[in-house]
C-alpha cells in the first residue's frame, strides 16, 4: 500500500496510520506517530506556546510534536532558558571600578 508509507527519518520507509508527508512522519521504535506540524511551523509559534496563546488543538499538536522531535525540544528548553534569565528583569549591579577597566580595554 505505497500511499500509506512515507520518507521516514534518513532513507527508511515508515507506515503510519494515514497518508502523510516526509516531515510530518517521525520513527518511534516499533510504535509509529504521525506529527501533524511541521518544525518550521513549531519555531514559528514557540513563543505563542511559552505565553500560553496557542489554541489548544495547537498547543496538543505541538505538545505532540515535542514528545518526538528531540531537535524541538532542545529549541523549546533554550528558549524557556533565555525568557526565564532575561525575562525576570533583575539587574545586577557591576563590581567597583568594572566600569572603568572595561573602557581602558577599549581602542
């Protein structure tokens, strides 16, 4: 049944449980999930997600796609890293005399 199977991760050929395109097919050992969205579709909304302003057949899409892309998931940690250093707002006040040996370094 050749329009069951899809171009799966590398050269192999998986079946999954309905027609699908090279990017949405992911090999889960002998199991088989069908990822309905696309990584370029995930980075383009990792934000939305964060901020919880996904909808929520998006969020459980993506929430999917997470649980077997190991590539997006790194993306999602990263990003959830930088909001939670940068984000807080915290201020840090530079050491005495910082200022001044950073701007002797300078040409």
């Amino acid at each position: 049944m050749r329009d069951a199977l899809a171009p799966g991760v590398g050269s192999a050929w998986i079946r999954g449980p309905e027609k699908v395109r090279p990017a949405e097919a992911v090999r889960l050992g002998a199991d088989m999930t069908v990822i309905e969205i696309s990584c370029v579709e995930v980075w383009r909304e990792i934000s939305n997600f964060l901020e919880g302003s996904v909808d929520p057949e998006l969020r459980a899409r993506m929430e999917a796609h997470f649980a077997v892309c190991s590539n997006c998931k790194a993306v999602l940690d990263g990003t959830k890293n930088v909001v939670k250093l940068i984000g807080d707002g915290q201020a840090f006040d530079a050491p005495a005399g910082f200022s001044a040996r950073l701007f002797s370094k300078l040409p």
